[in-house]
C-alpha cells in the first residue's frame, strides 16, 4: 500500500516539475511587446485585450520607459495572476526606439508584436496574424486596418503591391505590426534610438530594403488611439524624418535627393516608371494602373469598381447584367449583392468572394483566412 501512494505520489511531484519546467523553457510562438509611459488610465484596458487574445501561445514584455504614476505596481499586480508577463524597467524615460529594441532583444518568440499601452488589440488579432503567416510564409511582416477611437469605420487599405509604390513616399503602415523576429535578427534591423518620431516609418523601411515583404490583413484588429496634443516641432521632426526614409527608398529609382524633395508624387511616380530597374523593383501594370489612377484625368466607364485585394489592385469595368471584367486579366465576374458596406461577387470558377466597402469608396476583398 505504502508503495503504491509513494509511487502515485512521484508520479504526481514528476508531473508537477514536468509543467514548472514546460512553463518556464517553452518557447512562446509569440512575443507581444508594449513600451509603456505614464499610461496608469490606460494601461489595464491595453493589457487585458493582450491577455484575453483567442491565441494564447505568448509572452507578454512590458517595457515601463521610467513611468512615475504607479505604473509599475500595476504591472506587478497583472504579473502576480498571468504569468506570461515579463516586466523590464529602464533606469530612466529613454523613448519608444528604445524601448521597442530592450524588448526585442529580451524576446524569445518567433514572432513580435507590437502593443501600444493606448491602443488595444481585438481578441482575434494573434489569431488571425498566425492564420495569415501560415498562408504566407514569404511574408515578413502584417499589420491590418484598423478602427481609429472617436470616429466612425476603418482607415483605408493599400493591398501589398500597392506598398511598392505608395511606401516610396509616406508610411501606411502602423506601428502595431507583428514582425518575423529570425528575419529581423538576421538583417541586424533595429530601431533608430536617435529618432523621437516617425521610428516606425524607419524600422518597416529597412524589412522592406532587406527583401522582407510587408502584408496587410482586411480587417479591423486593432482600435487604435489618436492623440493630437504634442508640439509642433513634434511634428515637423515627423515630416523631416518621412522625407529622410521617402528619399533613401526612391533613391532606388536613381532619383536624387533633391528630385525626392522639390517634385510632385506624380512627378515622382513617372520617374519611377522610365526607370530602368522599375521591372525588379515593383509590378509596372500596378505601378502605371496608380499613376493612372492618380496623375491623369482619363475617364473610365460609369459604374467602374476600384478593387483592392491582397495581392492586386484593379479596375472592374461594368458590362451588362451585372457582370463586370477585371481590367488586369479580361475575366468576368458577376455582382450578387451590394449594399452600403459590402459587396458579393461570383469569381470565374463560380465561387463567393465577399468585398468590403472602404471608406474612400473602393471594394476590398475580405481574404479568408480561417
């Protein structure tokens, strides 16, 4: 008897040290950073839409960047009930460059994403960020569309091949990304800590020029927080540093600083065009479909739809009865049903492709990704 409770007994003491030993040498797919600053109002509402995620394979580093209002113990009370949250302190307020960088060099996931202690994440938004890296293994970043606080529907989505052009001359791409943290690593990418903002618009810049390309998920994941209370040297040092990354990107183009400063986007777009390396370096139909789109004053059919797709971009010209031929590839599709947020399509294969309507007005195809 005795030997059957001590042999249950380390059977049940094995178990136990089997789960504290998973717990603390398990490799997270996923680790979530947020640099935080005297954000005690904030934080919990941040944190907690960390926490309650669908996918739960993640540590959770806090970054408090010398925080004076309590943060701190919040943190700590967070950290006491889940233990997936990591808290690094700095000695003293260093900025988000900083401060991104300290958490990602502590990270120990295959992934990094990024958390903003204002912003908070949909419970869905790991989720759906896995499905779409498992669908897109070539892809080294994804970022979404998003809800802005205080305004009604999302911001607008420019599809992946639209990147190559429209990244040349500002960022659409948010600072709450997750990122492949080998691709990072291996590349030597880092924040630029000199920056005091617009690091984000420099950080995506080098993925991009390192040949990791940057995908976008057409749904709203994140609610994302405005603020428009900072100086106005703030936001000139924006502008400054956009203008620094818009030129050093178009420079690729054999377009000089100079040219990046004084001429037109579309200027700037008809270069691209003559340029001889404009074969490798972007999709020359999408690249004129824009500069058409933008720069002239050609007159497309009555009814033409403007759609944006992962991994197109394109004009729907209308026929009749509802059918419409995609300009690209001279297919037709027919429209089931449209009304003020969505439109429903039948592909040439006669499957459903549901669009949702952005709020400039073109059709973006919700990509299925469960």
């Amino acid at each position: 008897m005795k030997k059957k409770i001590f042999g249950w007994l380390a059977v049940f003491i094995g178990c136990g040290l089997l789960s504290v030993g998973w717990f603390y040498y398990h490799l997270p797919v996923i680790s979530v950073v947020m640099p935080t600053y005297n954000r005690i109002d904030l934080l919990p509402r941040s944190i907690e839409s960390i926490l309650n995620q669908t996918y739960q394979d993640f540590e959770f580093i806090i970054v408090d960047d010398g925080s004076t209002d309590g943060s701190v113990s919040l943190i700590q009370a967070y950290q006491k009930k889940d233990k997936r949250i990591r808290l690094i302190q700095n000695d003293q307020n260093r900025g988000i460059p900083y401060s991104r960088n300290r958490g990602m060099d502590a990270a120990r996931g295959k992934y990094v994403a990024i958390m903003d202690s204002d912003d908070f994440s949909e419970p869905d938004r790991l989720q759906k960020s896995m499905r779409f890296f498992q669908k897109h293994p070539d892809y080294k970043a994804v970022n979404s569309v998003y809800h802005e606080m205080g305004k009604k529907g999302i911001n607008n989505w420019v599809p992946p091949k639209r990147w190559e052009i429209i990244f040349n001359f500002a960022n659409y791409y948010t600072n709450l990304a997750v990122y492949d943290l080998n691709f990072v690593r291996s590349h030597h990418i880092r924040y630029d800590e000199t920056l005091i903002s617009a690091e984000d618009y420099d950080f995506w810049s080098k993925i991009w020029l390192a040949g990791g390309k940057l995908g976008m998920i057409n749904e709203p994941l994140i609610r994302l927080r405005r603020h428009r209370s900072h100086t106005k040297e703030y936001y000139q040092n924006i502008k400054t540093v956009r203008k620094i990354v818009s030129a050093r990107l178009l420079s690729r183009f054999d377009i000089s600083k100079e040219e990046a400063d004084s001429l037109s986007d579309c200027a700037l777009m008809a270069k691209m065009i003559l340029a001889p390396l404009v074969a490798k370096l972007v999709d020359p139909y999408v690249l004129n479909l824009t500069y058409q789109r933008q720069c002239t004053s050609e007159e497309l059919p009555e009814g033409t739809l403007y759609v944006k797709h992962f991994d197109f971009v394109d004009y729907f010209l209308p026929e009749d009865n509802n059918l419409y031929i995609r300009q690209k590839t001279n297919e037709i599709y027919q429209l089931v049903s449209r009304d003020d947020s969505t439109a429903e399509f039948l592909n040439p294969s006669g499957e459903k492709e549901v669009y949702r309507i952005m709020n400039d007005g073109s059709l973006g195809l919700v990509e299925n990704l469960n």
